[in-house]
C-alpha cells in the first residue's frame, strides 16, 4: 500500500502551521515549561515559563531575547538547553520552515 505524502509528520507539521500557531511544550524541568511556537520570528528561540515568568531565549547563544525569569530557574533551563540545542533547533526549524 502507497503511503500518502501528506500523512508523514513533518508535512501534517508543515500544513498545520500555516493556518494555526502550534505550541508544543518540548520538555518541563521542575514546573519550567519550555515551548517551541509555529509561525515564529527569527532568530531561533524557545520560551521559557514558569510561573508568572516567561523568557525567550535565543537557540544559538542562549542569552535572553526578551522577558525574565529567576536566576535559579535561568540556570536550570540554561543547563539544559546548553545540552540540546541541536534538538531545539530541530524542533524551531521543523515548525517553522523558511522557503
């Protein structure tokens, strides 16, 4: 049986993404969610919320893009995002393709 090129995920991603903002939660590190938005604006990043915090934080350097968090959540999210950024990008560039 022939799979049809609209049922793999990435393009059901893709299809979605144009008509919805799609925001995943990627991973939570003691109550930090950490959340990847569709239909988002360069340069890469992901949110960090927790609480009434939320911090944008770029992939590629990790410094702050907007928004504040405190230090002691900063830096668990910090840890962890030092460690995959390569999965976060993947998950930015996947919901968010440029032509």
């Amino acid at each position: 049986m022939k799979k049809l090129p609209w049922k793999s995920e990435n393009n059901v991603l893709n299809l979605l993404s144009k008509w919805i903002t799609i925001m995943p939660t990627i991973k939570t590190i003691d109550n930090i969610k950490i959340d990847i938005y569709s239909r988002e604006h360069p340069p890469p990043h992901f949110h960090a919320k927790f609480s009434e915090y939320e911090e944008l934080i770029v992939i590629e350097t990790l410094e702050t893009y907007a928004g504040k968090m405190p230090k002691v959540q900063r830096k668990k999210v910090n840890d962890w995002a030092a460690d995959n950024k390569q999965f976060l990008m993947e998950i930015f560039n996947k919901l968010n393709p440029r032509p």
